[in-house]
C-alpha cells in the first residue's frame, strides 16, 4: 500500500513537472512582430488583394510587437529600420516608416528594436513588387467556344481598369485604345472624353461583318512619367 502511494506521489510530482516547464516555456515565449505594409500608388477601388509595389511607389510599413497577448510599449526604444542592409530611419517609437522603391526589385526589410529585451528584437520580411498592368473588363462578357472569344454583333462596352501605376488617380493617366491595330480616337461613338478609361463599340451600328476577327488593345501610361506604361489586347471572332 505505502509503495502505491508512492507511486502516487511520484505521478502527481511529474505531472507538476511537466506543467512547469509548460508554463515556463509560455512564460518565456518572445515577443512577436505584427507588420502590415502597403505601396502607395492606384488600384481600381473594388480591388482587394496586396497593394504592390512597382519602380518608384513609396511603400508605407508599420508593425507592433506582441508580448504576452499585449501591445508592447516601445514608445522608449530605439527602433532601426534597414532597406536591403542600409539604414532607413531610427529613433524613438519608430513604428512606422516610408520610403520610394529606387527599382522594380523586392525589396528586404528589417526591424531592430533595442531595450525592450536584454537582446536586440529583430524581424527582416521581403516586400515583393509588380510592374504597372491594365485589365480589359468586358462590361458585356463575349462567350468562348473552341479557344475563340466570340463577339455578339451588338453595341459593347469595355473598360480599361489599371493597376499599381504611381498616380493618385485616373486623371494621371492617358487611355490609348486600338481596334484592329488603328487608333479609336476620331471614331463614330467610340470617343469618351469625360471617361477615357472605357470605350464604346458598336458593331451593329458600323456593320460589322460576321466571322471576321476583330483586335480590341489598350494602352495606359503616366501623363507624369511616359516611361510608366502597361498595355493589354484582345482577340475576338463576330459572331
């Protein structure tokens, strides 16, 4: 019996053991860097991915640190932050920083933060990029049958919608639409002054001929920046 309860004793003596070292181990866990970034530039306003970076976006990065479920208080510490292993800022509750990407390259960030622990905090993350890019939304979807787009002899409307270009909005941009390799500007209803970003085509209006091949392309570049361009085509089959 005495032995029994030795055993007994020895168990809940592990168990103890075991717990301990599980709260030690919580206990001891070390802060967590919270980091959310995010490029300053245009996307269309219904867009909710990641906001990439393309050659000279500005890139606006902030963090907290997590220490035992709580927002740490850095407001104290030194803070350092390093673009590709060059100092970018330091100071004081540094949390937040911005900086214009110099290429189309991703970039690798660190954080240093000093005095919080006895050792320095530190948390490095890489910020990937994208070249600027137009979608052409067709506000009219045509129907696709054996790897041919096929276009309805109707009035259409399509839109250019551009991404990650550095303009704050559709008024620094400028639209060059083409149909069939020939410019749209001039064209019996194909001309939106007030909207560049859409044009109209009216295949029933123009007489277009069916089963011929028709090419709808954009082109989109910064009225501030002419190196700033991105373009998008589409092939169609009347139908």
């Amino acid at each position: 019996m005495i032995i029994k309860f030795k055993k007994f004793i020895g168990l809940i003596g592990l168990i103890g053991l075991i717990g301990s070292i599980g709260f030690s181990a919580v206990a001891q866990s070390a802060p967590e860097f919270m980091i959310s970034w995010r490029a300053i530039n245009y996307v269309p306003a219904d867009y909710q991915g990641k906001i990439l970076p393309s050659k000279s976006s500005r890139v606006e990065i902030s963090f907290d640190l997590v220490d035992k479920n709580k927002i740490a208080d850095l407001s104290g510490k030194n803070i350092s932050w390093y673009l590709d292993g060059d100092l970018l800022k330091s100071g004081l509750g540094a949390k937040t920083v911005q900086f214009a990407s110099p290429n189309n390259l991703n970039k690798t960030i660190r954080i240093a933060v000093s005095g919080y622990t006895a050792n320095d905090l530190e948390e490095s993350f890489l910020i990937p990029s994208a070249e600027p890019e137009v979608v052409i939304d067709a506000k009219t979807p045509a129907k696709f049958a054996r790897n041919q787009n096929l276009l309805p002899v109707k009035n259409h409307t399509f839109e250019a919608r551009p991404f990650f270009f550095n303009v704050n909005n559709l008024n620094g941009l400028k639209f060059d639409w083409r149909i069939n390799n020939k410019s749209a500007e001039g064209l019996p209803g194909q001309e939106n002054p007030e909207n560049p970003e859409f044009l109209a085509l009216n295949l029933q209006s123009s007489g277009a001929p069916r089963e011929t091949e028709l090419g709808v392309a954009v082109g989109v570049s910064n009225l501030g920046n002419q190196l700033e361009l991105g373009s998008k085509s589409i092939n169609f089959v009347i139908r």
